[in-house]
C-alpha cells in the first residue's frame, strides 16, 4: 500500500522537526510518536516497510538504528492504534435511522 501524500507530509514534518538526524532525544520520540498517533486517529493506514523505505531512501536519515527506531515507533503506534480501535461500539441502525439487525 502506498503511502498517502498526507502521510508523506508528516515524514517531512519529522525530519525537519528533528534536528540530530545521529541521535533520537526523548523529545524527538514523544514528537514522533505523537504524528504516528495523529496519522491513525486521521485513519490514514501505512505499511510499516513503507515508513522504512521512505526514511531509507529520503537522504538525511544515514543511520540505520535512527531509521530503525523511527519505524518500531511507527509500527507500536499502529498496533496500538489498531488493539484500542477494535473495541469501538458499532452503531446498530440503518442509514434512515431505525434500528434494525440487517448489518447495514
């Protein structure tokens, strides 16, 4: 699945926001992980090799352990994401507002 452009978008927020590309400080996590928050409560969903290859390939992330921890932040986000949104009350009525049991 490719990534969407507003995803996109919100790499580019993390690499300018973060400015020791070497070195991830605690602020620089939090922030991360506060996007990867934001980008599944927007619902956009990514592949985490996705987020991998973007990093990969956007040139000023060299280390591979930044890269890496960027998307195991990534990939916590979303299962996390993923465990809490699975417990949402579905709503039981129809598109005309009665309630009925077709599923619809």
């Amino acid at each position: 699945m490719p990534l969407l452009n507003t995803t996109i978008m919100r790499l580019n927020e993390i690499t300018t926001l973060v400015e020791d590309k070497s070195h991830l400080t605690s602020e620089d996590e939090s922030l991360i992980k506060q996007i990867f928050q934001e980008i599944n409560e927007n619902g956009e969903r990514y592949d985490v090799d996705e987020i991998e290859s973007w990093f990969e390939n956007e040139g000023s992330w060299n280390l591979k352990e930044v890269r890496s921890r960027i998307v195991n932040i990534s990939h916590y986000a979303q299962s996390k994401f993923e465990q809490t949104n699975k417990f949402r009350i579905v709503d039981d009525t129809c598109n005309d507002g009665d309630s009925c049991s077709c599923g619809n």
